[in-house]
C-alpha cells in the first residue's frame, strides 16, 4: 500500500466524522510518513512502520471528544432531513406506538446514562480518595520533626516513638503511591472503555472495528 491508497483509505473510515478533527489527524499522519520517506524509508515501510489503516483510523475516533461526535452526526441528520424532497410519512400506528413507548423508552436511555456517569464518577472519586490517603501518609513524615523535639524537650522514647511512626508512614506512601498509580491507570483504562461504549451508540460497528 502506498501513501495515496493509505489516505484515501483512512479518509473513507473516517467520512462520518467531524471534517475538520479529520483533517488534523489525516495531515498529521500524512507529514509522518513524508518524515520516514525522507529518512529514506519507502512509501510501504513507512507505512507499515505507523500500523494498519484500521489501527490508526479506531485510534482516531478514540481521540475524537465525544461530544464532537454527538454535534456532529445531529447536525448530519437536521442536513439529510432539510434536503430531502420526499421525507418518509409515519403511519399512524407508528407515531402511536412511538407516544405510548416514550416513557419507558425514555426512561431506560436516562437510566442507562446515569449509570454510566455514576460509575465514571465513583471510579474517580476512589483514585482521588486513594491519592488523599497516600499524600496524608507523606505529610505524616512532618512527625521525624515534632519527634526530635521530644526527644530534647520531654521525652526521648516518645520522641523515638513518634519518629518510628513517621517513618513508618512514610515508608507506605511509597508502597501505596505504587497502588494508586496502577488504580489510575485502570480508571483511565475504564474511562476509555466507557466513552468507546457511549460512542459506539453513535458509530457503526464498522467504524470500530
């Protein structure tokens, strides 16, 4: 594949998509590989340096906001509606059934949405509550401080003590620092997975495959 058939492959995967957020990102690669050639790599290696069309195009849509995605495909859909000369006419019986079933349709999509905002929610506030916890074990190192005071001041084996404690603490923010930034990365991870998911009402499965 060269670098022509690769550009116009990618462009007609990613034809549903917002023009100008395509644009960018089709430019972006299309210098990439101009780079590679001119590091003396031909159009086929350049390209199978960078990966598959189909990669890079899954790839793009995970960049793309979803709210751009969202704009975009309504706005689509108010274009197709104003220039078409023959709309389809419901039925009766359709425009009745789409009344009675609103409710619990309604109903369920708002469900299905506050459910997914309530776990992207709580996923974040247990990293950040995580993190608070790691960041209040670091602080207690302040206590080697108010450790040696003691010693000097009141007590020595109080002072000894809290010194143990304070470096005991210490000693597990570091451990758990680890825990919290593997807890972040499974909360982005997620986070990714969620925003895929709600994309995926909005784009054919051939898009995202």
């Amino acid at each position: 594949m060269n670098k022509q058939e690769f550009i116009s492959r990618l462009k007609s995967m990613l034809s549903d998509f917002p023009e100008k957020e395509i644009k960018e990102r089709i430019d972006f690669y299309s210098e990439m590989i101009d780079d590679r050639i001119e590091d003396g790599q031909t159009e086929e290696e350049a390209i199978k340096d960078i990966g598959t069309v189909e990669e890079i195009a899954k790839q793009i849509i995970d960049e793309i906001p979803l709210f751009k995605i969202i704009k975009h495909k309504l706005k689509n859909k108010s274009k197709d509606k104003t220039k078409s000369t023959n709309p389809k006419k419901r039925s009766w019986w359709e425009i009745t059934l789409i009344a009675v079933g609103s409710p619990i349709w309604l109903s369920l999509l708002i469900s299905f949405f506050a459910i997914i905002f309530s776990l992207y929610v709580s996923i974040w506030a247990i990293i950040i509550s995580l993190f608070a916890v790691d960041l209040s074990l670091l602080l207690s190192g302040l206590g080697i401080i108010m450790g040696v005071i003691y010693i000097f001041t009141e007590s020595a084996s109080i002072g000894l003590l809290i010194i143990s404690c304070a470096i005991l603490c210490v000693g597990l923010s570091i451990l758990f620092f680890y825990v919290c930034k593997y807890t972040a990365k499974l909360g982005i991870f997620i986070t990714k997975k969620i925003a895929r998911l709600i994309k995926s009402i909005f784009i054919s499965k051939e898009q995202i495959q």
